[in-house]
C-alpha cells in the first residue's frame, strides 16, 4: 500500500482550483481533505473527475487562505 499526506494553503480567490501533487506515482484508489481550521469546514473539496496519476485538483468555496491536508492511498497487489 502506498500512502501520502500533503499540507497545503488554498488561494484566497473563491472557486479557483487548485493542483496539488501527491507524487503516488498512480491513480490514487482512496484520498481524503481535511481543512485545518474551521472556516474551511464543508467549503474545501476534490473536484470531481481531477484526481490523476500525480495529481489531485481541490477548490474551497470560501474568500479566504485555507491550509488543507489532503490524504491518498494506493493499494498494490492483492489482499488474501
């Protein structure tokens, strides 16, 4: 299983997406963003269909620089 956390700071403009590189190397199966403060609470997400093989692309949907933890897994092989 591959794993990644990455820390990063949002724009301050609403709805401008934003790349971030997860560098699994492959599409991760799982991720997961967690903001690190309350106003980032239910505003901050992946976009649909942007999660790519070193990339994820996130957008918040409030006017201000939020610091977001974005999670990935890649589960390799099989499980017996």
């Amino acid at each position: 299983m591959l794993r990644t956390r990455v820390r990063r700071l949002t724009q301050t403009v609403t709805g401008t997406a934003m790349t971030v590189t997860h560098g699994l190397g492959a599409v991760p199966e799982v991720w997961h963003l967690e903001p690190t403060s309350d106003k980032g609470l239910g505003r901050c997400y992946v976009v649909p269909g942007t999660v790519l093989t070193n990339t994820i692309n996130i957008m918040c949907s409030v006017e201000s620089a939020v610091t977001v933890d974005v999670f990935c897994q890649n589960y390799q092989g099989r499980l017996y």
